[in-house]
C-alpha cells in the first residue's frame, strides 16, 4: 500500500490525446499540484505515492506496459471506460 494517496481531479494531455500530467487544480483554498505521467509512474511503481479519481466512483490509477511504452489508467469500476480520460484538463 502506498504511503500516500491523492485524488486527481484534472489531467493535461498532448496532441494525440495523450495524458502527459495528472493533477489537481488550483482553487481559492487549495494551491493545487501537478506531474508529469513519468513521474507519477515512478512514484506509483516505487509504492511512494498512490492517486485515484473519483468518477462517477473511486478508482485507483495504475501503471500499465503497452507495446511502445508504460502508461496510467484506473482499475475496474462500473464503467469500463479509462476515467482519467473523462477529467478536465489542467
């Protein structure tokens, strides 16, 4: 289990759609934070830091490999959508 976890309310992604940061946006209240997908990997691979999302329910984000390169997506929850997908951008 992770040290820590955070939610991630909002992602920045590249041209092709890619997620390149996951995050939380700043607020009156809250100053917010920013990764990058390679550093929030690490720190998920390391088991230093863990995030999830919460739509519409809790789901955990995970590491996965694809065939080019590793990857962020949530575990199983009743949609069978990746919900990183569905955030806001940052």
């Amino acid at each position: 289990m992770p040290m820590n976890t955070y939610q991630v309310t909002h992602v920045s992604k590249d041209r092709n759609g890619d997620i390149t940061e996951i995050g939380r946006k700043a607020t009156a209240t809250d100053n917010g934070w920013r990764l990058s997908t390679a550093t929030s990997i690490s720190r998920i691979e390391a088991r230093t830091e863990g995030y999830y999302v919460l739509l519409p329910m809790r789901a955990d984000i995970i590491v996965e490999r694809g065939p080019y390169r590793k990857y962020l997506r949530t575990t199983a929850d009743s949609t069978t959508k990746n919900n990183l997908d569905s955030l806001p951008l940052l």
